[in-house]
C-alpha cells in the first residue's frame, strides 16, 4: 500500500510499514489488549507530545503492559520518525501497544515482550468544520467503566460515531442517567452564562489531552470552567457546545438530535478559546479559522 509516509517504528526499531506482520495470536487482535494513541502533528511539529506519552504510560500501566522503552526513548524514536518520513505539513501519529503475541489464553502469558508501532498518516485541518461547527446526536453510554484508559476496546465508540455519520452528523454525545460523559471520539462542554461544564476526570471519561488545554486557557482568558457534570436536560438551554479531541481541536456544536444550540451558529466563547489553541500549537495565519 503506497502512502507518503511509508517508515514507521516496530519496537524500537524503523522499517517500511509494507513488511509489518505480526502472528495470527497476537492480544491485541484477539483480546484488544493493549493501548493507544494519537498525536497531533502541525507543520512537523508535534502538538502535546509530552501530555500524550505520559498517557501512554498511564494507560500501559493501568492494564499492566510493560512497554518496550522508556519515555525519552519512545520519545526519542517519534521525533526520528518524522525526520525520516521528512514530515513538513499536518499529519498525526497513530501509536499502539499490546500485551504481545501469545497462544490464546485469557491469563497473561509468561515472558512475552509488549508489541509496538506507530506511524504517521496525514490529517488536513477541518477548518470547515471549525468555523461553521457540526451537528451531534445523543447515545446511552454502555461502555466499560474505565474509560479514562484510552484502550482498544472501541466497539462501543465506533458503534455510536457509525450512527451519528448515518444521521449524517459529526459525533454522538454520550450519557449515563441522563448525565453527558462525553463523546464517542472526543471531550464535550457546555457553556451556560458565561462559564464552561464538563464531566470531572474520572474513569468514566478519557482525560483528553486537549481537554487539560482547554482549561488552561479558559483560566487565561478569565472564563470559569467547572468540572460539574451536565444532563440532556440542560443542553436544551446551552448558549454553546462545543468539543475536543487532538484530531477535532476545539470544534463547535451548532445542533444536537436537529435541535439548534444557541443561535445555531458557534458561539464567542468557543471562538475565544479556538484562537487560544491555534496560537498555543503554533498555527500560521494561512490555516488560521477564526
């Protein structure tokens, strides 16, 4: 498969993605046992590539995988792959480990070193999106109770951004007794008289590494953010919605389940916090949205 960024790490060590294989008993495929991540890549650069391998490791340990290297060596090899892939422009990295390849059997296998690779694909700005905002639709969360370890174990997630793309709508947001958690693919806020809601960090939610951002910016820019949780009762009234995810950025939501919030057009709050973001991850003025 031809691809403009063809290198990628396996292990520690760098290849062409075409000679990747891995046996048919591997965990990941068979238990989705492992963990991953995407990071965020702009002109070259990595966006938040500290706050995203401290999760990494976050993840790994909370399933009790041991990874193959250590943070500045993973750290490291992410910075060579894009040297050698000679990145220039948008892109993001897709990075995975598992427990290894094992005969199947639900118990950890003895003396099997984590599997491990990453490689880049391009990823272009939506900034349609990011200007106009996006429509949603609302779904019972019935995934596991540990969401905050960003796992492969995403049948849940698909299933409910596979319905809100059939309602030809951008994501589905998430509740739990009629309180929102989040998305299927990203962070969701509520801002009601000038003040932003989210779901606390807990294991119901993934601790979105843009999400930490977002709160550091609204801190900046003198916005109250509380992390008091929302209900599908209250995005009725919203005066905006809008969400986050390293692929998303700081996306605005016009219309929940064909319902306008607000004005039905991205909100000053969230276009605040928008140009909060593109100066924070170095954005230049010819991809400037806002």
């Amino acid at each position: 498969m031809s691809t403009k960024y063809p290198i990628i790490i396996s292990q520690t060590k760098f290849m062409h993605r075409d000679t990747l294989h891995y046996p048919f008993e591997e965990r990941g495929l068979q238990f989705g046992d492992g963990v991953y991540e995407v990071i965020r890549i702009y002109h070259g650069a990595y966006y938040l590539l500290d706050e995203h391998i401290n999760r990494l490791f976050r993840s790994a340990a909370a399933v009790k995988i041991t990874l193959p290297f250590t943070k500045a060596e993973i750290t490291d090899l992410l910075h060579a792959l894009l040297l050698k892939n000679d990145v220039k422009t948008d892109a993001k990295v897709y990075l995975q480990a598992t427990r290894g390849s094992a005969p199947r059997e639900h118990t950890f296998p003895s003396n099997v070193t984590a599997n491990f690779y990453a490689y880049v694909t391009e990823q272009p700005r939506n900034k349609a999106n990011l200007e106009n905002g996006v429509q949603t639709i609302t779904k019972r969360d019935v995934r596991w109770e540990n969401c905050y370890i960003k796992s492969l174990n995403l049948l849940p997630n698909v299933l409910a951004k596979q319905e809100a793309k059939e309602h030809g709508c951008y994501e589905a947001i998430l509740y739990r007794d009629g309180l929102v958690t989040e998305c299927s693919s990203s962070n969701v806020y509520l801002v009601k008289d000038g003040k932003i809601y989210t779901h606390p960090a807990t294991r119901q939610i993934l601790h979105g590494c843009v999400r930490i951002r977002v709160e550091q910016f609204a801190k900046k820019l003198g916005i109250p953010f509380s992390e008091t949780g929302f209900s599908l009762d209250d995005i009725a009234t919203a005066d905006e919605l809008f969400l986050s995810s390293s692929t998303s950025e700081i996306m605005p939501i016009i219309a929940v389940d064909d319902k306008p919030i607000g004005n039905g057009k991205p909100g000053s709050i969230t276009k605040q916090l928008q140009a909060e973001y593109e100066q924070d991850a170095a954005i230049t003025p010819e991809h400037t949205t806002i």
